[in-house]
C-alpha cells in the first residue's frame, strides 16, 4: 500500500526562484551573514541577560545587607542569646506574609529568633540554611523555603558578640525572589522584542548591502550578455579596482580569440596567394622539350613552396599572449637553449654569457618565449665570431620583459635589418634556411604589443660585443 506523502506543495514558478536565488552568491551570503547575525544576536541576548540578572543580584544582597544592619542595630544579648524588639523599624517584618522575614541563628544553627513576617511559616526553623557562619562572612544566596513554590533570596552575615566575641550569631534576612523574577523576565522580554526588531532591520540592511556590493558582478553578466548580443566587441563598464584584472583578463582574451581567428584566415589567405606564383610556374614547365630547365625549375619552385608553406604553418601556430598571465621563469628557460646550442654547434666554440636573474619572469605563453629566444640566440651561434651576450631584465613595473642579445659577428645595419625581418629573406644566402626565424620573432613580438630593434653602437654600452645588438621589449 502506498502511503501518500503529506507537505506544503510549493508553486513551481516559485520553488524555481528559489533554486536560482539558493545557487546565486546573493543568496548563499544573505543565508550565510543571517546565521551568523541571528547566533550572535542570541549569543548576545544570554549575555545581556546574565549581566543584568547579576546586577540585579547585587542590588539586592546590598538591600539585604541593609536590613542585616537595621537588625543589628535594634538587637540586645539577653544571656546567651539576643533578644529584639516585637515592633522593629521595617514594618514588613512586623506583617505576616510580607515577603521580608528575618531570623537570627546561634552557633549551632538553630534558628533562635524570627520575625513575626515567619509566623505563618510552621517549617521555618527547618530552614535549608548551610552551618552558621564565622564573623565577618557574607553570603548571599537563593533558598527554597519549606511549604513554599517561590524561592527566596537570602544574605547571611556572621556577627561576634560579647566583650571577647565569644558568642557567634548569623543574622539572615530573606526576601521573596518572585518580584526579582518578573523584572528579569520582563527586560528579557523587551530585550528579545527590540533585538527581534533590530535584527529584521539589519537583515534589511545587509540584503541592500550585499546588493550593493554585487552590483558589479551583475553588471558584468550585462555587458557579457550585451557582447553576446552584439551590442560591443568588449567588456565595458565603470567596474571597481577589484574587478579590473578579470574584466581586463576576458577583454584581452576576447581580442586575442579574434585577433587569432583573423590572423589565421589571413594566413591562409597570404599561403593562397603566395604559391599561386609557383603553381603558375610549375604550369608552365615544357618537361619534353627543355627537361633539363625544367627540372631545376621544379626544384627551385618546390624549394619555395616548402619555405613558403613552412613559414605559413609557423606563423598560424605562433601564440598569442594569454588572458591569464601567468609568470615564466625565463633564466632556466634561457639555459635549456644555450645548452640545446652548444650541443649542435659543437664544432664551434661560443662564449655564452647569460645575465639573468632568477626572480625574471615572462608573464605570457612559454612557448612563445622558447621560439623568440631560440631563433635569436641562433642566429648569435650561427652568425657571430664566437661570443655571445643575453641579458634579461624585467621592466620597471614588474610586468614587462627586456631582453638583449649581442654578438660579434659581422652586423647588420639598419636597411639590412628592415630587410632580413621581411618573410623568405636571409642576411647570408650561403648558409640553409627558409629565411623566415626573425619574421617569426617579430610576428610574436608585435602579438605582446612589444618592440624589437637593433641598438645603435653609441646607446649599447657593457653589451656591445662589436657585433649585433638586438633589444627587445615586451
């Protein structure tokens, strides 16, 4: 038999809400900040309780106190014992059922005199009062009178009496704790109902806060949906300091994802373009009446078209800098090349000198700066006369790389190296090589917005080695 389950049917357009306000951060931290505000409020509540009963407390053992002295101050020894008056000064000891009762005890604890407030009490002298008390000692204390459901407050003194204090005697008065009761219960009452009303305004208060305060957030899931839409190619808003590198991180990467979409199409683009001169050549061949000239023909095309399509696939593949930039130790980095170097141009000795220090970092993609630095320092074992100088620094904001490369090779001038950057174009056409390393390294450069360029001799300083000088910014 299937028992049918019973509970509140909650709406479906409202349990949606509250599945959307339950996985937002608005809810989970109103949630949050509520239960931590409502514990403190209770932690609070019991607190303020607990002092104001102390006080209260305190009010009354010095009230007790007092009428300790009013006791004392009537009170005359008779034998052994002390005898008072039948009328004394505080009237409610002299009504039964007052509330106030006082009561003297000998050194044995027996109760040997009572206000006439206890006479309705036939039990008193059984009163739950500990052993009598020594002179001077105070205590103060709730008792729970015979026959009676309230408890009473009690303050207790130890008197000495007689020339040589001989005689002990312990004075109590006691009071009704019903009243003490109701004043307590009364400011926790209160107290709860303003802290209730404090509390529901500060739940107001902070879910305007934490709205607020995520403003920007949401105003960031508008302009993301506002650039879905169409509306802007970018993030853009007025967002707070802390915002700024995620925004600035999702803008860049926005342009980097475009800027690589167009670079391919172009690149595919400028490879169509560029073997139609060959394809055209190859057209044109007469292999049966020239085949010799068409022969070295083919080979010369084909040579080019290999460094036609390798420079291509090269620059296609050439990242971009990433949105999240993550730091790159670039001295273990520069060692991994040079040793790589040394290894295939064993047959000749370079010099490498490398000053960097181990706090550098490249704040981009490793891959770019592995195929950067390698195709610089190769050129510096390939075309320098045996010394090699690469020094790399950040800039002064920490976030930018300089790099210097210097040999003492033959050089460069300036028309020269507008030339040699130029894509197929070598400096040396002895030598193998699609001629395409430093296009490459350009490419990368001008993808981290940097510069590259070769350093006068007047402006090189310790890094003149005679040769090339190349600097690098990033």
């Amino acid at each position: 038999m299937t028992v049918p389950q019973r509970g509140i049917k909650v709406p479906q357009r409202v349990d949606k809400a509250l599945r959307r306000w339950w996985h937002s951060l608005t809810g989970r931290l109103s949630l949050m900040a509520t239960l931590v505000l409502l514990v403190f409020l209770a932690l609070l509540s019991g607190v303020l309780e607990r002092a104001y009963r102390t006080s209260l407390d305190e009010a009354k053992a010095r009230e007790l106190q007092l009428h300790v002295y009013t006791l004392l101050a009537v009170a005359e020894q008779d034998g052994d014992g002390l005898q008072l008056p039948l009328n004394l000064p505080e009237p409610r000891f002299n009504q039964p059922d007052s509330g106030l009762i006082g009561a003297v005890m000998d050194a044995r604890g027996r109760v040997i005199w009572r206000s006439q407030s206890a006479l309705s009490l036939p039990n008193f002298s059984a009163l739950p009062l500990p052993l009598p008390l020594r002179q001077g000692q105070e205590v103060y204390a709730e008792v729970q009178l015979p026959d009676l459901a309230t408890p009473y407050s009690s303050f207790r003194q130890g008197i000495a009496w007689g020339l040589d204090n001989e005689r002990q005697f312990t004075f109590v008065t006691l009071e009704d704790a019903g009243p003490l009761y109701a004043q307590v219960k009364q400011f926790s009452g209160t107290l709860w109902r303003w802290l209730g009303i404090g509390s529901l305004a500060l739940i107001v208060v902070q879910l305007l806060v934490l709205r607020w305060g995520l403003a920007p957030l949401r105003g960031v899931t508008r302009a993301l949906k506002q650039m879905q839409q169409g509306g802007t190619d970018t993030l853009q808003g007025n967002f707070p300091r802390e915002l700024v590198p995620l925004t600035d991180n999702l803008n860049l990467l926005i342009e980097n994802e475009r800027r690589q979409r167009e670079k391919t199409r172009h690149t595919l683009g400028d490879l169509a373009h560029s073997l139609k001169t060959p394809l055209a050549v190859l057209k044109g061949l007469d292999v049966e009446r020239e085949p010799d000239a068409a022969r070295a023909a083919l080979a010369e095309q084909v040579q080019r078209m290999d460094s036609i399509i390798s420079y291509q696939l090269k620059r296609a593949v050439t990242s971009s800098p990433k949105s999240i930039l993550r730091g790159v130790k670039v001295q273990p980095l520069v060692e991994k090349i040079l040793t790589a170097l040394d290894k295939v141009y064993r047959g000749k000795s370079v010099d490498a000198e490398l000053l960097c220090e181990d706090s550098v970092l490249f704040y981009g993609d490793e891959g770019d700066l592995m195929e950067m630095l390698g195709n610089l320092l190769d050129n510096g074992y390939k075309y320098g006369a045996g010394k090699l100088l690469v020094k790399v620094t950040n800039t002064s904001d920490q976030r930018g790389l300089e790099i210097l490369v210097s040999d003492n090779g033959p050089g460069l001038s300036e028309a020269q190296w507008r030339n040699v950057v130029q894509r197929g174009v070598r400096a040396d056409q002895q030598q193998q090589g699609q001629g395409i390393g430093l296009a490459v390294v350009v490419d990368i450069v001008e993808s981290y917005h940097g510069e590259i360029g070769i350093v006068p001799p007047a402006a090189r300083g310790e890094e003149d080695l005679g040769g090339l000088t190349l600097q690098i910014l990033l």
